[in-house]
C-alpha cells in the first residue's frame, strides 16, 4: 500500500528530540490533574483540564482555541487554517476526561502523580487520551520547524471532548450545534492503538453497538410452584428461553434480517487480519477464558471485528436468596448487547430485537422493550487516500511496514462519521500492555515520540496526495 522512505526525515526528528523534555514535562503537568467525568465531585478538575489545554493549543500557535460548553463537562475545539486554499481540512478527535482511579485499586504510584520508570510513564490518562492529544501539539511544531511553513499544510481542527469516559451523553448534540464550524474532509481519531510495540497497526474501523432489557412480566405477584406450576407461563423460564434462542447450532444470530446489510469481508481483507502475529492462547489468557467459541466460519480476529455479535449481559428474576423458595416469579429481566458491523443500521435492530421478543413471548407473558443510546458501526475504506498518508506517515515514523487492524468496541467514532459526512481514520500508538481504565495505566515513551514524528509527517503528506 505504501513505501517505506530511504532514510528517515532528520530535520522532524531534531526538532521532535529539541522538543521532547518539554513535551513530557507538559504532560505530566496535565496527567496531575484529576479530570474523572464520571465523578461530580470532580467537575471543577474537567473544567481546570479543559483550560489547561486551551492555552497549551494557544502557546503552540493555534490561533483559536476555547471551551464548548456542554450541559455536562466543557469540551476543547481549536482550528488553525493552512493558508492554501486547496489544502483538505482534517478534525482531529481526543478526550481530555480520564477514568477514575484510586491508590487503593491496586496502583503501585499515585494515580495523578506521573511517575516515570523504565521508559513509561505512568499515571491515570498516560495512554487514554491525554498523550495520545498532547503529541498532536509537539507534531505539529516539528511539522512547521522541518517544512518552514507558518502554519500547518492542512487546515487543522481540534474537538477534544470532556465525557467520553461517561458515555459521551452530549458528544452528538455538540457535533450537531457546532456541524458548521466541524466540517472536514477526514477526522482523526487519536483515542485508540497498535497491535504491539514490534508491529505498528492501523485501525480501519470499529463496531456499534445497540443493547436493552427486555422485562418480562407473568403473574401479578409470586405464586406457589405446586399449586400453578406447569399451568401458567413462567417469565424466568421464559427469559432463559430468550437467551437461548439467540444463537442457532452455528453461533449466528437468530434475528429476523440480522445479516441483512452486513458488509462482508473481502478475501484481502481477511489475507490482512491474517498476517498479524496473532497466538489464541495468549488472547484466551487475557481473555480469562478457556477455549474460543463463536460464528462457525471465522477466526477469533474476524468474530471480534467484522462480525456482529449478541451477547446475554445479565438474565435475572425469582427468588435469589439462600435455600429454595417454590414459586413462579412474577417477573424477570434479560440484559442484551448487540455489536454491529458496518452496514448495519442501529434503528432496524432495534425493530427486529422488538418483533423477535413479541414473537417468542407467549400468551400469558406481558413483556417491554427498553433501549439505551445506540453507537453506529464505522469502517475506513483500504482505499482511501487520507488512510494512505496515515499509512506512509506511521512507516516513516516505525521505519516498517504497517499492517491493519479494526477495534471490536465501539465509540464516538460513529457520531463523528454521521454528523460531519466526513470518513474517520485512526492513529494512535498505545500498545495493549497500557492498561487502559486498569491501574497503573501507562504509555511506551519512545513510542509516544512515534506518535509524534507520524502527526509531523502527516500533515505534509495529505496536503501532497490528498485535494478532497
């Protein structure tokens, strides 16, 4: 898809090696301050990372720089304009919000006290987003330093959001009010990762996501399992019928049109998932499980993102308590969870999970369907000419050749696609072994600085191969 440049560029690695104690001093400047959205009692500490990152933007050069207001926590939008007006216009993507976390979770070092020890450094928001926001800054300075340019040969955006870490409740509603000040031709989501520390990756796309609870209601109060059962509906039985009836003998999905608009994989695109040093039996132990199972006809890569799943997050109802009690319960619930892949439309789930459950519920069983917010999937196609300046630019920065990968989660990523009508792209160099909302979450340093040289190279080359 690309080459790999004859010698690496000297005059962007001599200003990212100027730059690099700065760099990390600055961020251990922001990774102090406890910006956990999740948690009201922190809301000043978001708002104080919100404003420490409006004049780190400004002191880099952006000309704007300022907090949306959301009906939650602030977010950060900054721009600064190429200058040349056939350059494309790219939005990058980052959260300034952080996970919460405790010394008593388990941290060997204070969780908001960066410590640096054996090349990492660690600290809650090292990988997840802060670093993975802040190399953007010294990127684009060594960018302007090795090109000799004033400002960037994009016309580069920022949207750094402050609740990603809660769910990202008001992240579409700001999208949607803000559309016209948004609007690009790509975004760029730095919030995700690499393969490993020896293989450089690029993710193509991430799965969305629709779950509910379905509630399911028999008799209007408990009754006694001698005297009515076997002759009036059970809503226990009838949730664990539910939830097996999901799957047929082949682990495929039982919903009417399911599989309807699912993009296939291509065999290239399978060829790729193959060539990853992928070991089954290093994931199951990270995976805390003890055998793979899923859709017959796919690998373990391809179940977990190109396919679409559904998952039993929880089944309930009846007596719970010790010893028996002999009654039919007169309610129970099932938790469900639906990971889409591109193609897929969240609204025609939603209606098919609703027209499955009337079908299978039986007379004598009342039942309500409640979803919660829905993510759509997202996928970069191969092809794309911003993704092959993603691609050079990581070569360049690796100094190998950069393989692909999708994420099986879901994100904002979607919100994006669909409210700005411009395709995301990924570039983030975060490496599983970060920890990401674990303790003692960390980043690889000399991998942070490849973030770095890669956003350095980048601008240059979509400007060089890319007129949206």
């Amino acid at each position: 898809m690309s080459t790999i440049p004859a010698a690496p560029d000297d005059a962007v690695r001599a200003c990212v090696d100027d730059g690099r104690a700065a760099f990390l001093d600055d961020l251990a400047e922001w990774l102090r301050i406890p910006s956990v959205s999740a948690d009201p009692d922190r809301s000043a500490d978001v708002r104080r990372s919100a404003e420490w990152l409006v004049a780190k933007l400004t002191a880099t050069g952006f000309p704007v720089a300022e907090i949306w207001e959301t009906p939650g926590a602030p977010a950060v939008f900054a721009e600064w304009p190429s200058g040349d007006p056939d350059a494309p216009t790219v939005l990058v993507y980052g959260h300034h919000d952080v996970q919460p976390a405790d010394r008593a979770d388990g941290w060997h070092s204070d969780p908001f006290v960066p410590e640096e020890r054996e090349g990492r450094l660690y600290a809650r928001g090292a990988a997840d987003d802060k670093g993975q926001v802040l190399f953007h800054t010294l990127g684009v300075r060594a960018h302007l330093a090795a090109t000799g340019r004033t400002s960037p040969a994009v016309n580069l955006k920022l949207i750094v959001e402050g609740e990603e870490e809660s769910g990202s409740p008001h992240f579409p509603a700001l999208l949607r009010e803000h559309a016209e000040r948004l609007a690009c031709d790509a975004v760029l989501v730095s919030d995700t990762g690499m393969w490993s520390r020896e293989v450089p990756t690029v993710c193509t796309g991430m799965r969305g996501l629709v779950d509910c609870q379905i509630d399911l209601y028999g008799p209007d109060q408990d009754i006694h399992s001698g005297s009515f059962g076997g002759a009036v509906p059970n809503p226990a039985t009838e949730a664990a019928r539910l939830a097996a009836g999901l799957h047929d003998e082949a682990r495929r999905v039982t919903l009417p049109g399911f599989y309807d608009d699912v993009v296939e994989l291509t065999p290239h695109e399978r060829e790729l998932f193959a060539e990853l040093p992928f070991d089954e039996e290093s994931w199951l132990r990270t995976a805390h499980s003890y055998a793979p199972l899923g859709e017959a006809g796919h690998t373990t890569l391809e179940r977990i993102w190109a396919r679409p799943t559904a998952e039993v997050n929880g089944i309930s109802g009846g007596y719970q308590g010790p010893g028996g009690k002999t009654i039919i319960p007169a309610s129970a619930q099932l938790k469900l969870s639906f990971r889409l892949v591109a193609g897929q439309d969240t609204e025609k789930v939603q209606q098919a999970v609703r027209e499955w459950a009337a079908h299978s519920v039986p007379d004598g069983i009342r039942h309500e369907v409640t979803f919660w917010g829905a993510t759509r999937p997202c996928l970069t196609p191969l092809g794309h000419p911003a993704l092959r300046s993603v691609v050079r630019s990581m070569e360049r920065a690796f100094g190998r050749k950069v393989r692909f990968t999708r994420e099986g989660g879901s994100g904002p990523a979607a919100d994006l696609q669909d409210v700005l009508g411009a395709p995301v792209l990924f570039l983030g160099v975060s490496v599983p072994s970060d920890g990401w909302h674990a303790p003692n979450e960390k980043v690889e340093l000399d991998l942070l600085i490849k973030g770095v040289e890669t956003a350095a190279y980048l601008w240059g080359d979509l400007a060089e191969h890319w007129r949206a």
